[in-house]
C-alpha cells in the first residue's frame, strides 16, 4: 500500500502527530507528550510504528485509544455557546467600544488604555502555555462582572485584575490603589473578590493577582498584602518558572470545568 501520511496538530496545549490512511481515514495517533501511540486500526499496527518511526524519541507505549476521562467528556458535550476558551483579552470592552463608535477627538476615552493593559498582560498569560499553564480571558461572572483573566498551571489557580497606569505613577496601600492624581480605590478588595468566587466555582484553592500595565512606578505600602501578588506586566512571563502546586492531570481537568460558562453561575 501506499504510505501512510503523518500530520503534525497542536490542540489544547498538546503536540499530536496523527497517521492517516491514503483514502484519508485516521489510523492512529502518537501524543509526544504521554509518548502513546493510541491505534484506531490494529491491522495497521506495523505501517504506523514505521511512519511514526523518525519522529519517535525514547519508548512508546501502543494500544487502543484510552478511556475518556471526566475532563475529556466534558469537553465533548460542552456547547458551543457555554465555552469561554474563544473569549479574547478584554472581550467585555471591546464589545462595548464597539457599541459607542470612534473614540472622542480632544478627550481619550480611559476603557481603551485599559482595553490595551489587559490585551498586554494576556499576550503575556496565553505565552506560558508552553510551560504547562492554561489561560482563560474575560469571565463572565454573575450581576455583570467580568474577570480579566484566570490562569491554572503548575503554580496554582491565578485570578488577575488589571490596572491600567498609562505611563503613570501608582500607589498600592492596602487595599486602595491609587493612579496618578486620581483618588484612590479599593482595588484590592475587588482582586480578593474575584479569588473567592473563583475559589467556590472550581472548589479549589486560589490566589489574587493584581498587575500593573504600564506604570511610570509602582509604590507598595509597607506591610505589602499578603495573601494578593503585585506584579508588573513585564513580570507575568516569570510564571512559567513556578511550580509544585498542581499536576497536569488536576491542571487540566480544572481548566475544562472553568472553560463551562455553567460553572460560574452560582458564583
């Protein structure tokens, strides 16, 4: 028979090559990262090890595909209108901006800065995706909230909330922030907010992360807050460097339940 065709596929944060038969029909498939090679077609099991053959490193296991997980069939009855993995950073506000035409000539209108901040910092959150992470952006919460981001990995479940500084000077004193000139507010207490509902839709334990887009400087009062991280965006990509909290397995299932737009309304 003719040979057998390999293709590359990069979905949900996981490198597959899959083999196909001439006519098209899938034969097997090869995870690099669980180094399986799952057979659609047993009488095809030598055809696909040789065209799997330069592209394999190390051991491989070879069998039928495995049983689904929770997380898999989750995944799989999930609806279109119910997941939130497409949402973009600052989908809320775009769609807002959308509705009120062009921005005003003599006066900017302050949700496009902060449109800018948290389309930065999620450029930032959705590169740790090689480092085992999983990023959501913009969720809808109920009575009209929307949370910036929310990332799982290695490190824990991370809310963020956003501050857009605009080239100016901002001042962190427990839990009013302040930026530039402008009065202060209770910032803080909003990201503390955003990490208990979190924290009751994924029944999980989660941490509050507040970052600072694009601040001339940052003062924090002394004593810093404990139980909320203060970062800048040029400091989100550091996260790829945490670890020790959550496995892959608990990464992902976690990060399928959060995707269901249904696990947060009764948040």
């Amino acid at each position: 028979m003719s040979a057998l065709r390999v293709v590359p596929v990069h979905r949900h944060g996981r490198a597959r090559l899959y083999v196909s038969l001439p006519d098209g029909r899938s034969a097997a498939w090869y995870d690099r990262d669980s180094g399986r090679v799952s057979l659609l077609m047993e009488e095809f099991r030598e055809a696909v090890l040789q065209a799997l053959a330069p592209f394999v490193t190390g051991e491989v296991t070879v069998g039928p595909p495995p049983v689904p997980t929770s997380a898999d069939l989750a995944r799989l009855t999930l609806h279109p209108d119910d997941d939130l993995a497409p949402n973009r950073p600052g989908e809320a506000l775009l769609g807002e901006l959308d509705g009120h035409g062009p921005p005003r000539r003599f006066r900017q209108d302050p949700r496009r800065a902060l449109l800018a901040a948290q389309e930065r910092v999620g450029a930032g959150l959705d590169a740790l995706e090689g480092a085992g992470w999983r990023v959501l952006h913009s969720v809808p919460l109920p009575g009209g909230g929307v949370l910036d981001h929310l990332a799982i990995g290695p490190a824990g479940v991370l809310t963020f909330r956003t501050v857009a500084a605009d080239r100016r000077r901002v001042r962190i004193a427990d839990p009013l922030v302040g930026v530039g000139r402008s009065a202060p507010s209770p910032v803080l207490r909003w990201v503390r907010r955003d990490a208990e509902r979190v924290a009751l839709g994924l029944v999980v334990g989660v941490r509050g992360v507040l970052v600072v887009s694009d601040a001339s400087r940052v003062d924090v009062a002394v004593p810093p807050p404990r139980d909320v991280r203060v970062l800048r965006d040029s400091e989100v990509g550091g996260l790829g460097r945490a670890g020790g909290v959550l496995k892959p397995a608990d990464v992902e299932g976690l990060y399928w339940r959060a995707r269901d737009r249904r696990t947060w309304l009764r948040t």
